[in-house]
C-alpha cells in the first residue's frame, strides 16, 4: 500500500526504441545514406526530418521524390531495411542510463513495454542483444494501422498492458515520437538525439536517461492530464 507521501507509480512505461533504449540512429542515418547515395541523391542536414523518426516506408517515399528516377518504392524501402538490419546485426549498444533504469522498474514490478516504428525483424535483432525479458510487450511497425507520429502505437501498447494512456509514461528521443505518445495522451521523457525537442507540460526533456528514475516517472504518471501544446 502506498504511503500518503508517496508518489503513485506509472501503470507502465513504454520505451521508443531507435536512439532511445539502443544507440541505432548513426546506423540508421548510415543505412539511408548508402542507398541514397547509389539512388543518385546525398545526404545533408536538410533531410533530417525525413529521416529521424520516421518509418522505413515514409523514408523510402522521400528518397524516391528527390531522385527523380523510376524505381519502386518498395525496392527502396527494402533496401533501406536490409541495409539497416545487417548494421543493427552487428552494432547495438544501449544508450547511457537505459540497463539501470529498466532493472530499477523491473525491481519495482513496474509493466515496461517497447513501442516502435521499426519493423518487427528489426525489433527482434535488438532484443537479442538488450534482453527480451524486460518487455511485458512490443509493439512494432506492424502492429498497427498507423505508426507514429499517429498515436496507435502508443495506445495499442496500453491497451494490451490493460492501462490507461495517462497513466503510462512514454519514453522518447524524436519530436515524432513525442507527438504520437503525447497523442495518445501519455505523458512523456524525452531525451533528444538527433532533432531538438522542446519541453512543454506533460514533457520533460532531460539530456540523458541517466538523470531519470522512477521517482521522476512516478511524479509524471500522477501530474493532471493536460491536452497536447497547453501552456501553463
């Protein structure tokens, strides 16, 4: 039973996965790159929203407009899969803070879930790594009509875990990602790696995972709800 002082605990977290709880975007970045570049096309700062956070088919679209040339999307959106699998194959590692916060909440017995636009080949690569037995669950590109910056993903996963989305803490590196779980009305921690993200209510930003805990999760979990975008 919890103590009048003590915070309530998230229902869940639900983790992003690339730039979040593994350090894949360079690899990403890298994937697209190559295909770009036999495409025809390089990569600049320019591309960025094109790339970060999104799903392979939405990266895949982009790169087929800006080369101009005949060839299938779904060409494209292969080999930029199989171009990022064969580096997340060989490359994972978990970004600052994510082994000691995933242990501190599996001590708690707290449900944690991943929710992602990766692929599900993708997901399954990583997870040999980083261990399938922190996840109660995983929601992949797959799993849902929409991915993000929808909010499918994010209320898929709560309505699996049996919780309600205000009361699951999202974690997340992309202002995409932020918009889908904010969305689906959860309350977020958003560490950037790549895009800046802007704290708003309902979103702290914090410059690593390693300055989060489930004190500070918990202190989210319990906060008002507040729509996406309100201003205090």
């Amino acid at each position: 039973m919890h103590s009048r002082n003590a915070p309530v605990r998230p229902s869940a977290v639900l983790f992003d996965m690339d730039g979040t709880l593994v350090d894949t975007e360079h690899l990403w970045w890298r994937a697209v790159a190559e295909v770009a570049q036999d495409l025809g096309h390089r990569l600049t700062d320019a591309d960025l929203p094109e790339v970060f956070g999104r799903p392979v088919g939405h990266t895949a679209a982009y790169l087929r407009r800006a080369v101009d040339r005949p060839v299938p999307e779904a060409r494209i959106a292969a080999d930029l899969g199989s171009a990022f699998a064969a580096r997340v194959a060989v490359d994972v590692r978990p970004r600052p803070g994510v082994v000691r916060l995933l242990a501190e909440l599996k001590d708690a017995s707290v449900p944690v879930g991943l929710v992602t636009a990766s692929p599900r080949h993708v997901v399954d690569l990583v997870l040999r790594t980083l261990g399938h037995e922190w996840f109660a669950l995983t929601v992949a590109a797959e799993d849902t009509a929409r991915t993000k910056p929808a909010p499918d993903p994010y209320l898929t996963a709560a309505e699996r875990l049996g919780a309600e989305p205000r009361t699951c803490v999202a974690v997340e590196d992309s202002p995409l990602g932020v918009a889908s779980a904010r969305a689906a009305g959860c309350p977020v921690v958003a560490v950037p790696s790549a895009v800046p993200i802007a704290a708003e209510p309902g979103t702290v930003v914090l410059s690593s995972l390693e300055e989060a805990d489930l004190a500070l999760l918990s202190r989210l979990a319990a906060a008002p709800v507040r729509a996406p975008g309100t201003r205090t």
